[in-house]
C-alpha cells in the first residue's frame, strides 16, 4: 500500500466514523424529539389544571379566613376541602412531570392552603396566610408561565437573566411576592 492509499483509505475510514456517529445522533433525536413534545403537552396541561385549582383554593382561602358570615364560610370550608383534595392528586402527576424547582413551589404553596384549612377550621381568621399563600400562587403562577413559555422575552430581558429563567424564579426571594401581595390586599381594602 501506498502512502496516498493509506491516507484515502484513513480519510475513507474517518468519513465512515462521522457519518455513521451523525446516523446514530440524528436517529437517537429523532426518537427522542416525540417524547419531548408529549411531555411538554402533558406539563403544559398540568400547570393549567394547576392554576385553574390555585385559583379557586385563594378564592375559597380568602371566605374561610376573612369572611364575618358563619354559613358562608362553612360552605367556602366544605369547598376548600374539595379543591385541596383535587389539588393533591394534581400534586401527583407533579411529582412526575414538573422540573423540581417548580415542584417545591407547588409543594410550598400546598402546605400553606392545608394550613388555612385546618387553621380556619378551628375558627381562625385573619389575613397573614393569606398574604403568603398568595405570595406563593404568584411565584407558582410565574414558573407557570416559564415553563409554558407564554412569553418571549425581549432581548434586553434575556441578556439580563440569561438562558436559565427558571433558575433566576427559584432564587427570586418569597419576600418580593409577600411585598406584592400585601400591597394588592392594601389596594383591595382602599378601593370601595
């Protein structure tokens, strides 16, 4: 053999390698691409029967914790038992399909209505739970949004929180959704 044989016949080789490894890397997305589009279906309904329920538990938390008439709140009370009952099996298909970041969030959120329910059962009232479940609703309902990519950010946005939003709503502090909903709850007592 040659010198310029052997280099045909190893160039020949390496065309080979790359092609079949380009083969396999395009057959191993072409497999994959169908279970990452049915899994991105499947999150995107869950997070909206999620917050579809989230809304109904802070309505209901709202009568239980705030309301003066007794069969009102006795009825928001049977409701929210309900709606926390379907909010925990929704918690289910969470555990499998969302990231674990927004899990905890969902999780976090779960624990402070079960809270209300058991407190408002024992005839407490008042609005520092409710301040924070919704300061918690807000930060679900925003990794909601993440997650379904309902925006597009613009481009100074994305080079202000770069590729990772989901990354900079689990740092984001709770103190900045407990601010935001303490001033919607002063916004609602000011208006008539």
């Amino acid at each position: 053999m040659t010198g310029s044989e052997l280099v045909l016949a190893v160039a020949g080789l390496a065309a080979t390698v790359v092609s079949s490894g380009l083969g396999l890397y395009f057959t191993f997305r072409a497999r994959t691409a169908p279970y990452r589009d049915l899994l991105y279906q499947k999150q995107t309904t869950l997070v909206t029967d999620l917050l579809e329920t989230m809304a109904q538990v802070d309505a209901l938390c709202g009568v239980v914790l705030t309301s003066k008439e007794e069969p009102g709140r006795k009825n928001a009370w049977t409701e929210l038992q309900d709606q926390l009952s379907r909010f925990a099996l929704l918690g289910a298909r969470a555990a499998a399909l969302l990231p674990e970041q927004a899990y905890i969030a969902f999780g976090d959120y779960h624990g402070v209505a079960v809270k209300i329910l058991v407190e408002s059962g024992a005839g407490v009232t008042g609005t520092t739970l409710l301040i924070e479940l919704r300061a918690r609703s807000a930060r679900f309902m925003e990794f909601g949004r993440v997650l379904v990519g309902v925006e597009k950010l613009s481009a100074e946005t994305q080079s202000l929180f770069s590729n990772n939003s989901l990354e900079r709503v689990a740092k984001t502090d709770l103190s900045h959704y407990l601010t935001i909903a303490r001033q919607g709850e002063e916004k609602r007592r000011i208006s008539p």
